[in-house]
C-alpha cells in the first residue's frame, strides 16, 4: 500500500528528529511534536490484562510506534501540499519535527468520568507527568503524539485541544481536561492496536473540527457537501460515499473535488474508489490535498481565499490576526 502511495503523491523527505528545523519556505509552518507512549510491560511484554486486546514484545511496539510516527509525518506533510498529485513544483504548507520523545512502562493514567462507561484518559494528568508547560510555552511544542490502548478498557479522545482560543477539537470540549497554557497545543491520542490510517484520521477529525468552527458554511455546506453531492466529502465519507467509512464504494460520482471552487463552477469528474485504491489513508491524503492551501488561487464572492492550513500551523497566530476561510 505505501509504495501506491509514493506513486500517486509527490514524495516529501520525512523528518527524522532533527536538532535544528528544516528550513521553512513562505507560507509554510513548522509543528514541533512531542511524542508520548505508554507501555504497560510485564516480562518485557505489553501487558494485555491492561490494554484489553494488545500483547508483543516491547521491541516489537517501540519498532510499530516509531515506524508509524514516520508514516503519519509523511502522509500529513503530503497532505498539505495543495494539489499535490498534479503539480510537482507545489511545497507542503506542514513541515513536521519530533522534537524529542518519553516513554513511560506503565499503565495509562485514568479517572471516572460522568456517562462513560469505562474510565476515561487522565489527561491533566498525563501533561503535568511530562511538564507540559515547559514543553509548550519554552520548547514551541504544538502537538504532542500519545501512544497507548483503548480495547474497550478506557475511553480516549482521538483529538484534544487547550489554550487561550479554548478547545476545538474531536472530543467533549470540556474545557478543564487539559492544562490550559498561554499556547495552543493539541494532543493526539493514538492507538497502537492500530496503524498510520488510523493515527491520520485523527488528525482529519482535527482539521475538519477547526474549519467548521471558523466557517461552517464555507467549509462543511460548500467544500464538504451533502453525501452524493458531489463535493469534496469529508474523513469518513468520499464522494461517492453513502456510510461511514465507505472508502471501497465502487459507484462513480461526478465530482469537483479536483477543481473545487466555491460557487460549484470548477470542472466535474467522474471518480470512484479506484481513484484513491480504495483505501483509507490515501483517500485521506489525498482529501487533505484538496483543501485550499498556499497560493490556491480561489476566491468566494470578491474575496481571496487563505490558506487553510494556517489554522492547523499556527493556529494562535490565526486567531490574533482574526483570519477566516476568505481574506
């Protein structure tokens, strides 16, 4: 599958913990990521009476978190280069630097939240274990990558966001489970049951709850559409798609996802799955590929569009400048 990947998307060299940023190109944001796993480990193994479903060797976990923290830099670094696939001198608008990463061989931190059914990540807890504070407001950290379990033994937010802007993110909002910094960071919380797929359509949750906070009839009546519409879709939901998660639907859809323009009038094209293999995490690069970003040309009555991505870069430098979806 990745080697279809390479071949459909202009390749972007990955970040390999760099101790000074790659260098950054006008209207591109560099994301500093601290990484954060949890390994509950008896014998040298993850132990599987505490994540519910997961048992390896600790080896084998350390060997798929950190290979899948490459895949997950590089589809979400090809993502934001806007039409990608067609325009080979195109740059991303993301560039990716895991700044350093914590391992903790224990169990995840939990507590009894009201009306789930299984304790709930402690998050506060979490980011005052690795000093949160010091992380983001000294070190520039704007995400941080969470490793642990779900299994049906706690709930977990896949998306959660703190700061001076409040939180949107894909979770319950409550604006008191994280450490409210004066910068915005949001964490992630992967599953290492599960691969990069999974960890980039965290991320698609992300970028969909942040622009439908910002401009909910640009971004989800216009760009996203209804399902059948022919628009552009959204995470679980192609063009053509008719369910959730209907990555594989076969049916063929006139569509302007290629030529997306505000008022309807870029060209149509008759696509299906086989445009995206049928498979989720280039679907979802590509999807992200569609999105407005720099130098997109675009315009929604007399006005210039920005670059979306802005809002997933330097978030607090886009709500200072009281940004939207059109200049």
């Amino acid at each position: 599958m990745w080697n279809f990947l390479r071949k459909l998307f202009k390749p972007t060299e990955i970040a390999q913990t760099p101790t000074q940023p790659e260098p950054i190109w006008p209207d591109q944001f560099l994301i500093p990521v601290l990484v954060v796993s949890y390994f509950p480990v008896k014998n040298d193994r993850i132990d599987r009476a505490v994540t519910g479903d997961v048992e390896a060797s600790l080896g084998q976990m350390r060997g798929h978190v950190e290979r899948t923290n490459r895949r997950v830099v590089e589809a979400l670094e090809q993502g934001s280069i806007y039409h990608g696939y067609k325009d080979p001198t195109a740059r991303p608008s993301l560039r990716y630097q895991i700044v350093e990463t914590l391992e903790f061989f224990e169990p995840l931190p939990t507590w009894s939240k009201r009306g789930h059914r299984v304790p709930m990540t402690d998050y506060n807890e979490i980011m005052h274990r690795v000093g949160i504070r010091r992380w983001v407001e000294d070190r520039g950290i704007k995400e941080v990558w969470l490793w642990g379990y779900h299994g049906g033994v706690i709930d977990l937010w896949e998306s959660n966001m703190a700061g001076p802007y409040g939180d949107i993110s894909n979770s319950d909002r409550d604006p008191h489970d994280l450490p409210v910094l004066d910068r915005t960071y949001t964490v992630y919380h992967y599953n290492y049951q599960r691969g990069p797929s999974e960890a980039v359509e965290d991320h698609m949750h992300q970028i969909e709850a942040v622009l439908r906070q910002i401009d909910p009839h640009l971004f989800w009546d216009k760009f996203v559409g209804r399902p059948g519409e022919g628009r552009c879709g959204w995470a679980h939901y192609p063009p053509n798609g008719e369910r959730d998660y209907d990555w594989a639907n076969p049916a063929y859809v006139w569509t302007d996802i290629e030529d997306w323009r505000p008022d309807g009038s870029g060209e149509k094209k008759r696509l299906n799955c086989r445009r995206w293999n049928s498979d989720s995490l280039t679907w979802f690069i590509y999807w992200m590929q569609n999105l407005p970003g720099a130098h997109n040309g675009l315009s929604y009555r007399g006005r210039r569009l920005t670059n979306w991505w802005h809002f997933i870069g330097d978030f607090d430098g886009a709500m200072e400048r009281k940004m939207g979806l059109v200049e």
